[in-house]
C-alpha cells in the first residue's frame, strides 16, 4: 500500500470556551489552502480557522457561503463505538455516475487523511465548479466521477501530482512532520461536512464504508449554518459530553471565498 509522509504537528491554539484547537495531523489554513491551490483551487476560495461554532462574533469573521468544513478530531472510545454501530453491516459504498449527491473517496493510502479530506472539500457543492481549468483538481474529478470505488482509491494513488503536492505540503507547516509511528497513536481522523447536490448536509471521511447523510438543509443554509453545525460537528461535540468523556479537542476549517 502507498504511505505518504504525515502531515506536521503545530502548537495549540486556544479556541472559545471548550472548543480548544489542539491539532495532531495538521489542519493548518495556509497549508491547506497552499496545496488545495496547487491542485487547482481558484484564487477565489481559501481555507478559514473557525474559532468557535457558536460565538456569532468570531463566526461572522468567515466569509460566506461556507462550502465546506474540514474538521480533524481524535478517536475518542464514544466515537469508535459510534463509527462500529454505524458501519456496522454496511457494505463497501459503490456508487458512481453523475447522479451521486456527492463524490466519495475510499481512503487506501496510508496517512493520506488530510489529503482525502481536502479532496471531499473541494470537489464537492458548489466549490467543484469553481476549479481551475485543465487542473488535477478537475481532472481527478472528471475521472473519478463514472468510477466505482476502488477505481477511484486508484485513481488517487496513480497521480504523482497529488503525490508531489501533499509532500510538499507536508514539509510546509509549522512544526516537524512525526513519524509514522507517532502519526500512528496520534489517532486524528479528518472529516470533511459539505452540502451536497441533493441539499442534503454530507458526512465524508475516506476510514468510513462510504458517505453519510445526515438530513436535508434549508436552501438558504450553507454549512456554518446552526442546523448544519447541530447535525454535523456539533453533534460529535454533544456526543462526548453526554458520554462523561473530556471535553473534545478539535480543529476546524471552512472553505469559504476569500477575503479582500
């Protein structure tokens, strides 16, 4: 199996009340929006920092709409055991065409999370019609739409570009990349939340059986929007504190237009 080079780990950030930002694979804005533009990301999105989900202050410092979040958060034991009741039974996802409400990618390059999550970010909403003309970004897409599933896993692990590019992004954060066995008990996995076609709030994750539909969203939301917040990242925050867990320790970006 491929293995890419783990992503860095930064210092920690202090978000609003209990939602503290401590990273573990890096989640870091101008990384993330540095290897998404090399790809083929228009100069007219970039990656924000949200600093809270329900400070209305700080979230209305990120432009909007919002087309997607990017969160990374660890493997807690109430997460584990929600991902074996959820996935259960399922089957492998092995849908294609362009009739999918959205795009998925089954992950099977090692530590290659951050690059998966990223590629549900930006090739799914409306932020997939915005790509760069004749740009591996578009060229995966294209490719990758009429492709069941381990063809897509291919297709991503046949392009030295995004190979190139994720090592370049790797080595570009702000603090040394671990090694494999740290990235290994580091336990962070990246979820990307994004609107799909059938305005329904998507949950995709590359470690999952396939997407998750978490329920239909207003037309008017995007996915800041407090219903898509309630069904998606907020839901896992409720999760573990239900539970009695330590309050949860994560990182969060939105895919928004960029700001002036």
């Amino acid at each position: 199996m491929k293995t890419f080079i783990p992503l860095g780990i930064p210092p920690v950030i202090s978000m609003v009340a209990r939602e503290l930002n401590q990273n573990t694979l890096e989640n870091n804005p101008e990384v993330m929006t540095q290897l998404a533009s090399r790809l083929g990301l228009p100069p007219s999105l970039a990656f924000h920092d949200v600093y809270s989900l329900s400070e209305p202050s700080l979230l209305s410092l990120i432009p909007r709409p919002a087309y997607a979040l990017l969160v990374t958060i660890p493997m807690t034991p109430t997460w584990n055991e929600l991902r074996k009741t959820e996935d259960g039974s399922r089957e492998i996802y092995s849908g294609s065409g362009p009739q999918e409400p959205v795009i998925w990618f089954k992950q099977t390059i090692g530590h290659a999370c951050g690059l998966i999550g990223l590629l549900h970010s930006v090739l799914n909403g409306p932020a997939a019609e915005m790509i760069t003309q004749k740009s591996e970004l578009q060229r995966l897409l294209k490719e990758a739409i009429p492709l069941k599933t381990m063809e897509r896993a291919k297709l991503l692990e046949d392009s030295d570009v995004l190979e190139a590019a994720h090592h370049a992004a790797a080595v570009a954060g702000d603090t040394e990349a671990p090694d494999v066995g740290t990235a290994e008990r580091l336990g962070n996995h990246f979820i990307a939340f994004v609107k799909g076609k059938d305005g329904h709030l998507w949950e995709l994750e590359g470690n999952r059986k396939g997407p998750l539909d978490r329920g239909p969203l207003g037309e008017s939301d995007d996915v800041l929007s407090e219903k898509a917040l309630e069904m998606g990242i907020k839901r896992y925050v409720k999760l573990e504190e239900e539970a009695g867990g330590k309050e949860l320790r994560f990182s969060c970006l939105a895919l928004a237009p960029k700001q002036e």
